[in-house]
C-alpha cells in the first residue's frame, strides 16, 4: 500500500517544517520496512519506546486476548478490571514497599502533570523545583517544568512558581526549601544529552527533600524499562523517590504512563477535591494487558543482564577522532561532535543507508542511539559499521 505524502503533510498536523517522510508498512524486531520492501534499522526504539523491538510475539497475544475480551468500559477508577489490577501487581512487586500504589495515565506528559499535581496536594505547597537542561513533556504544566526556553517562549504564561536550579551542583540544593512541594528529576537527563546525575549528588538531593519535606519525583519515562540495564535507573543509585513516574516503554508499543507512589500519599486525590485527579482512558486495559507482557518479557528473558555488555559493544564501535564524547547509561547514549551540522549529515547518511538515529531537542551537536534491548552482537556490528561509514563521510 502506498501513502500519500500529500495527505501526511496536509491533513495531519506537523511539529516541524522536515519530517524524515519515510513510509512505513510494517515492523518486526528491530527493523521498519518500507511498502517497497526497504528495511530500516531501527536504533532509537521510536524514541525509547520499542525496548522489546517491534511485534513482540508475547505483546501481540496479550493485546489479542484483551480485545476478545474488552477494550474500554469505563472511565479509570470506577470499574474492578483483571488487566490493570494485574499490571499494577507487576508493577509493585518491581518497586520498593514504599511505592505501592500506581495511578495509570495515557502518556507521559500526562504521568507528570499527575505527580505534580499529587505533590502539590499533599504538601500544601506551591513551589517546584526543576533542573536546567530537564525534558518532561510539551503539555502545560510539563513543559512549565521543563528547561529549553526556547520551546516554552512562545506558550507563556506557564505554572508559576517554578525555580530552576543546575543539574549536579551541590550548592543549588540549598534552593529546596520548607516552601517546596516537589523537586521533579531525570536520574539521567535524556533530551539534555544523556547527562548522568552522581551518586552523591542523588544521595544529597534525597536528604535535602527529607529536611526540607518536599516530595522527590524521579521521572523515568526515558529511563526506566530497562533502558539502563536496570528495570529503572533509579536502582543504579539505591536512592528511591516518593513519586516515579514511567510511561513510553512500559506499553510494549501501546499508549501508557503511570505515576506510582504510596498508597497515603495517592489517597489524597481521593477527596477536597472528590476526584482530584481523572482520566477516561488511562488504564485502558490493551494497553495494560501490553504493559504486563512487556515487563514479564524483560524478566522471563534475562535481558537485563544483556544490556550493560551490548552498551559496551557499542560503545567500543564507535569509537573515532571526530567524536568529541560519548555519554551512556546501559543502552542510552548521546553522540556528540563540535556541530549541529556534523549530527545532521551523519544522521542523513543513516537514514539513507537503512538505519535510524535521531537528534535531541536540547542537544543539536549529539545524537542519540536507544535500540531495541533485543537487539544481537552481530546486529550491533552492522550498525556501527553504517555510523563508521557516516562519520567518514563528514
């Protein structure tokens, strides 16, 4: 079948003036082919998303055994459903005793707003603490809470009371205070770059919301499914936050995020207001019923253990003298060179060879890789040779 780019151009609403415009019919493990029968290597996992690769056989019979079932029936909160109640299990019996209670959203801007909004209930308090560089997501009160000015410009006026502090300075931390409802971060900044918080610096964050009785949001919607070789990548550092939300990977492919926490601190969206917080299709029960697969999937197949010597094979192929840095995390990385222009061309040049990686929006002089977790050694071999090829041709 053939896609019209006519219509894709027209009739569906653009975020920027060049799209990659390729046309996709179907994909399968860690490639995307085109109606012609043109393969891509896919090495971002739609941004992170993807981390089974594409039509998991296991997320495909759970979402099949669902619509047999029943797809939605009623708003969230109202009816006992098997789909959900069993993803949160799932989910809990991952986490830490102190979060045990998740609130199921349709994405992860949305699990965001939900944590702030959570926080500020329970704190009584205003304030937000973010970071500088931080990426939360382009509805209001995420993007209020997020670092790039020049995306948020044109949108104001934003929450208020919002302070941004730097990412990895001890001395900002003094900035939480007795007035902070929540300080909300990425244990590893994507859009940023990939830029990795220490472990003392988590560790001081996380006494000084202790003193301070500000809520700490850890958010691993990039993070967490086992993009960092750990289910989330809040467990490299021993450091648990109050709230965590999570969302792209969890779905297998579906739409779904979640903020969890403890079961106090939820209850307090349960009244003044009655309520407090709502959505019709969050925990949509496909989308829950693909979420457990895909966590049951990393588990049953060992693939956390596989992500750390992938990253590293990786790592040790893209090697070359124009690289200025790698930065990486399991199998999260950033690519940087001098300019934007350098990531341009050698992005093109992937594209046009077969393979997809993309740029960030706060960090146009690196690109990111983020494939498939299942992706093989020898998978990884073609691709650094593509990249090798791209970076030679600058």
């Amino acid at each position: 079948m053939q896609f019209s780019h006519d219509t894709f151009l027209k009739n569906i609403a653009q975020t920027t003036g060049s799209p990659f415009l390729i046309n996709i019919e179907k994909a399968e493990g860690i490639y995307l082919y085109s109606p012609e029968g043109k393969r891509y290597m896919d090495l971002i996992s739609g941004i992170a998303v993807s981390n089974l690769g594409h039509k998991h056989p296991r997320v495909i019979e759970a979402v099949k055994k669902q619509v047999d079932s029943h797809m939605h029936v009623m708003v969230y909160g109202e009816f006992v459903q098997s789909s959900p109640n069993q993803l949160a299990e799932k989910l809990v019996s991952l986490l830490p005793p102190q979060l045990n209670c998740c609130y199921f959203t349709n994405s992860g801007t949305e699990a965001n707003e939900g944590a702030l909004k959570l926080a500020k209930r329970y704190t009584g308090r205003t304030e937000i603490v973010s970071f500088r560089g931080a990426y939360h997501g382009s509805t209001h009160g995420s993007l209020s809470v997020s670092g790039n000015e020049v995306k948020k410009q044109a949108f104001r006026p934003l929450l208020p009371d919002v302070r941004f502090i730097n990412f990895n300075h001890h001395a900002d931390l003094d900035q939480i205070t007795d007035r902070t409802a929540c300080v909300i971060f990425e244990p590893i900044q994507g859009d940023a770059g990939v830029r990795i918080a220490t472990q003392k610096y988590l560790e001081a964050l996380r006494k000084k919301c202790d003193d301070t009785g500000a809520l700490l949001i850890f958010d691993e919607i990039q993070t967490g499914v086992g993009r960092t070789g750990k289910m989330f990548a809040f467990e490299h550092y021993n450091v648990v936050p109050d709230i965590l939300t999570s969302a792209k990977a969890l779905g297998g492919g579906l739409p779904i995020g979640t903020f969890i926490s403890s079961y106090e601190i939820m209850q307090t969206l349960t009244h003044e207001p009655m309520l407090g917080h709502i959505t019709t299709f969050g925990g949509n029960p496909v989308s829950c019923a693909a979420a457990h697969a895909t966590l049951s999937v990393i588990e049953d197949e060992g693939l956390l253990s596989k992500v750390e010597p992938k990253g590293e094979l990786f790592e040790s192929l893209l090697s070359h003298p124009k690289v200025k840095e790698i930065r990486r995390k399991g199998l999260m990385f950033a690519i940087e060179f001098e300019t934007d222009e350098e990531v341009y061309k050698i992005v093109k040049y992937c594209l046009d060879h077969g393979l997809i990686c993309f740029w960030f929006l706060s960090c146009p002089n690196s690109f990111r890789i983020a494939p498939p977790l299942t992706i093989t050694e020898e998978e990884i071999k073609e691709a650094c040779k593509t990249i090798q090829e791209a970076f030679d041709h600058l």
